[in-house]
C-alpha cells in the first residue's frame, strides 16, 4: 500500500490486527502521535481543534461499533472537528497497567491537557471506568461514562460477581477508584439501566456533587450499542461539550427510544412480566400504528384470540 495512501474515510475492516495497527499509526502520523504501551494498549492522538475527546475502547470493540473498523474517538472527530486521544486495549483490561499509568503521567508532565480548552473523558463498560479513573489528569475536565464499574476491589464490591477474574487486579493503587478520581471534573455524566442491578450499584457508587446520574429504564446492558443505534451518542457528547445537558435535553435526546425496537421490546417484556395487560396492549397498538413490529403485531393478535376464547 503506498505511503499515505489511507484516509479517514478508509474502511479498516477485515484487516488482522497488525495490518489495523499499522494502518492505525499510519493515519496518526499525518497529523498526531501513535504508540504500543506495554503489551496490551495502545495511544492514538490526532490533532484538529482546541476540543478534545479522551475515548477509551478496545480492539475487540472498535469493528463492532463502526462501519469503518475504526475508533469510536475518530467518528467524533471527523463530525465535530475535535482532537482524538483514542487509548485502546487489546481485551477488557479496565486499564489497570503500569504503562498506562506512565503514560498519562507524561501527559501531564508535558503539559499535554493544558494546550486544549476543553476536555471531554468518554467510556463504556471498562472503559467507562477507565474514562472516570483517568480524568483526574486533566482537571476541570468532562465525563461521560456509560454503565461504568466504580472498582473491581472485591473488599468493595464483591457483590458483582461479572468479573470475577479480575479481582486479583490491582484497583487500589495510581488512578485506582474511579469515583474519587473524578472530584476534579467540572461535570460527569453516568449513564445506566437502574433495573440492570449490578450497573445500579455501580452508579450509586459515583454519587457525588459534579456527577449527574442519567437514567435509561429499560435500556438493558448494551446501552453504548444503543446510543449508537439511535444516533443520539455524537448529541450526547455534543452537548457536553457545550454545557447545554440537562435533564430536558436529556429526555428530548432520549425520546428516540421511541423509534428503537430493542428497548420497546424490552419495555414489554417488563409490563408483561408485571402482568400489566391493559397497559402491554396499549403499547402494542402504539407501536404498531407507528412502525412495522411483528412481536408487537403478534401480541395483539394473540391478545385478540384470547378474548375470542373467554367470548364463546
């Protein structure tokens, strides 16, 4: 492939991960910086503008949730003209490496974070946890964490019994407890399904005075995939990124799960779990005057086989 032969507009898809990689440092070079720390992350910088977005992602999840098998950071880069600092790891590490540490020890030495007038963390999962934990390097920042873990310290939280293979990883140490690691944010944002129990937990454990809970009943546990789905992640950071969220934005945003079959699907299988019939069916006729839902169409149908059983 000839030298500065890719684009942002490139697909990476399909490529092993040494060729994604190359192809990776190849894009940062033209305008950024790109580097292996340790065995497991990488650092993927891109300069554009005095906004920068600090994504965390993993290798595993970045053709997963792009077209282009390219990092969730670039897409908000190239739609709002921000910079990209894109740390990725290879598996769910929660980032908890020595080398990642050293890394963002640097930044902060070089007087990195301090060249830009606004600074956004963003993460999900794992990397919700690592957004919130790694913040604290860039004070007066934002946060948006999506379902993040507050610590996998099992004196802690022994009650999430998800992960129980990391619980020999240190979460005490350097940029260990997320919640405390964001008392220098200027805001964070949590984003959970409070009848996801483990992610409720969780969220209660980021319960401080700059964080703002933002609550997604009936989401389920794939909420960054939903976000995406529904087109509502870029506006979610957008608005960030101008102090305009509040909760009425927030719920205007959010109205797009209206449209959005896996949540109505799930919203239900919640009423009728709650053998809430009278309301399950009003759902069914509203969702099916508005879009094409088979399982919605079917229940009616099913609802209306019923009543002609009991009739005769």
């Amino acid at each position: 492939m000839p030298e500065n032969s890719l684009t942002f507009d490139t697909s990476l898809a399909g490529m092993k991960k040494a060729d994604w990689l190359a192809a990776v440092e190849e894009l940062c070079a033209q305008d950024g910086t790109f580097e292996q720390l340790g065995r497991r992350h990488y650092a993927a910088f891109i300069e554009k503008s005095p906004t920068l977005l600090v994504s965390f992602e993993t290798l595993q999840g970045i053709p997963a949730l792009s077209s282009l098998a390219q990092p969730l950071g670039w897409e908000m880069m190239q739609e709002y003209d921000w910079s990209s600092l894109c740390i990725a790891s290879n598996g769910d590490t929660w980032f908890r490496d020595e080398a990642v540490y050293a890394y963002f020890d640097r930044l902060i030495d070089d007087g990195f974070f301090d060249e830009f007038d606004q600074i956004i963390f963003y993460g999900a999962g794992p990397c919700g946890y690592a957004a919130a934990a790694y913040s604290v390097a860039a004070p007066e920042a934002s946060v948006l964490a999506v379902q993040p873990q507050a610590t996998l310290d099992p004196r802690v939280t022994e009650w999430d019994d998800r992960f129980v293979e990391m619980r020999r990883t240190d979460f005490t140490s350097r940029y260990g407890y997320a919640p405390d690691m964001l008392d220098g944010a200027t805001a964070a944002f949590v984003v959970y399904d409070p009848r996801q129990q483990l992610d409720a937990m969780h969220a209660a454990l980021f319960t401080r005075d700059n964080t703002r809970k933002l609550r997604l009943p009936h989401m389920g546990d794939a909420i960054q995939t939903d976000l995406l789905e529904m087109e509502q992640l870029g506006p979610l950071l957008d608005a960030i990124a101008k102090d305009s969220l509040d909760d009425v934005r927030f719920a205007k945003m959010m109205r797009a799960r209206r449209l959005h079959p896996p949540y109505l699907r799930n919203l239900l299988a919640a009423l009728d779990a709650q053998r809430r019939e009278t309301l399950a069916l009003a759902l069914a006729r509203n969702v099916t005057t508005r879009m094409h839902a088979p399982r919605f169409a079917r229940r009616l149908t099913a609802a209306a086989a019923s009543q002609t059983d009991k009739d005769d």
